[in-house]
C-alpha cells in the first residue's frame, strides 16, 4: 500500500509517524512533482498539479470536513473522496457556538466591555424562550451543536436540505421552508457545506427575515456571508450583532471593516480543528475497511458539492 501526503500548510512528520505506527506495511511519501503514482493519499488544498500527476488513486481523504477547496480543482475521474466526519471536531464546535451564545444571551460582551471602561452596570435578564436559535445545517456537525444547545434549555431550530428529524429540535427542510425556519429565529448559526447553492445565502435578503435584535454566528465558511450587508443590518438595528469564525480572505485584512465594528467578535478560524490523532484513526481505519472492500461512510458527492 503506498500512500502519499499532499497538505498545504501542514507538517508532515507527526501525520507520517501516526500512520506508520496504525499501518506498518504501508509505504508512505511526502508527495514531489514527478513522483510515481500512489494508491491513496491524504491531502488538504493540493495543486491541480498533484490530481493531474495522480489520477490512479484508489482514493483521496482529505484532511478536514470542508472539501468546498478540494471540489475547485479537476480531479480525477472515478477516484473516490473520503472526508474526516467528524475526528473531534463536533465537540469542539459544539463548545465554540455555545459560549457564542450564551455570551451574548447573558450580555457578557457588553459587560466586558462596560468593565474595560470602568463602568458597574447591570441589565435585565432575558428570558430564553425569547432567544430561538437556528442552526443552518444538520450534519455531524449541526447535529451535535443543536443537541448541545438544548442542555442550555434555548429553543432550537434546524434547517437542511432534505429532510431530518432531531429530538428536541423544530426541524425545517428545503428551499420552501427555508423563510419560515429564519422566521423563527432569532440567533443564527451557519454549519452549511460550501456549495454554488450556499454562496451568498447570508446576504440581506435572509438576515432581514431573522427575527429582530438577531445575532449571526458564522463557524462553515466566509464566502457563506456579504460582509456588506451584515455589517448593514447591524448599524440599522435589526441585527444585534455577530461573531464570526471564518472570512472571505484569511488572514481576515487588517483594513477589513470588521476589525473595528463594535458589535463583531471575530477569532481566527479556530471554532474546530482538525484533531491528528483521532484523524489517523479514523482514516486508517477506512483504509483497512477499503482493503477489505467493504463501504465506506464520509465519501463526498461532487454533484452536492460535500
């Protein structure tokens, strides 16, 4: 089994040394223009150079759960693409939308800030149900976040493409039901793939259908939001204000407009990361799995675009 590795931004060492030690007959490289064809590879934002040069992979895993990046090149026909599913990285998004959430549900931003500038105040408490949130999205990810959000007792809401049924969680499917599902929410959380059909969907027209004094909070993908218009919605008092995870260009610009909105808390592209040591296990387990020639599970339909 000769696997090849092909990450953009990543040191090999530690992923070459966790895979040496779960499958020790596999002969592994770190890929070069030139090298002779590999049977699978591990890879995050390769050159189109690297499909062109391995078209005869038996598959691809791809180092993360976004292949929005991956499905921009010409890959190569007929060879499959695993995605990571999950890897550690749903509790951890889990933890980021919950304090995102209750930070601003208890005013916490605002009493820091009223703190920093030397100021003793207290606010009215608000009431929960008053706080709906919905969650765009209902894979791995969205599943756990909605599930975590009911043990803070807010009503949750989940809006998907086809539909889904969650215990607890008012669901909401398809394009038909998708005004409705804003309509009843008040904080907004993005978990949607990056696809064609997502591009954009936080834009004026959506955030406007969100119930007044609504929140945004964006953990999927920066080309998801109009920066422009969120950054309207805000300053005309529909929105209450917004935290945001990922940008259209990373690192966000200094200049950006964002950096200096007051109501904005941005941190950088850090709400899940990808976890080595539960990623290795799961992506030799696949290929164990592949060996055998039994089915895989994470395998990403290009015509879905995830």
């Amino acid at each position: 089994m000769k696997i090849t590795f092909c990450c953009t931004d990543t040191t090999p060492g530690p992923w070459l040394e966790g895979l040496r030690a779960a499958l020790p007959g596999a002969e592994l490289s770190v890929w070069q223009p030139g090298d002779p064809q590999a049977d699978y590879a591990l890879v995050w934002a390769p050159p189109q150079q690297f499909m062109d040069e391995q078209a005869g992979l038996k598959a691809m895993f791809n180092l993360g759960a976004g292949v929005d990046g991956l499905l921009r090149l010409r890959l190569p026909p007929g060879v499959p693409v695993v995605r990571i599913e999950d890897a550690g990285m749903a509790v951890q998004m889990a933890e980021y939308v919950c304090q995102a959430v209750v930070r601003h549900f208890r005013a916490l931003d605002v009493y820091e800030s009223d703190m920093a500038r030397g100021q003793w105040t207290f606010y009215k408490p608000r009431v929960r149900r008053d706080f709906p949130v919905g969650v765009m999205g209902l894979g791995v990810l969205g599943q756990r976040v909605a599930q975590a959000l009911q043990h803070f007792e807010f009503p949750v809401n989940g809006w998907s493409r086809s539909p889904r049924q969650l215990p607890g969680v008012t669901t909401y499917s398809g394009a038909e039901e998708f005004d409705a599902f804003l309509g009843a929410s008040r904080v907004l959380v993005n978990l949607l793939p990056l696809t064609p059909d997502t591009r954009d969907i936080l834009n004026a027209k959506t955030l406007s259908r969100l119930q007044p004094g609504g929140y945004v909070i964006n953990v999927a993908r920066g080309a998801h939001l109009v920066d422009e218009d969120l950054i309207a919605q805000i300053d005309s008092g529909h929105l209450a204000g917004a935290t945001l995870d990922v940008f259209r260009t990373e690192p966000l610009p200094a200049d950006h407009a964002f950096r200096t909105h007051p109501r904005i808390t941005l941190t950088p592209h850090t709400s899940a990361r990808t976890l080595r040591e539960d990623s290795l296990a799961q992506i030799a387990a696949k290929l164990v799995a592949l060996g055998r020639g039994e089915p895989l599970t994470g395998l990403v339909e290009g015509s879905r675009g995830y």
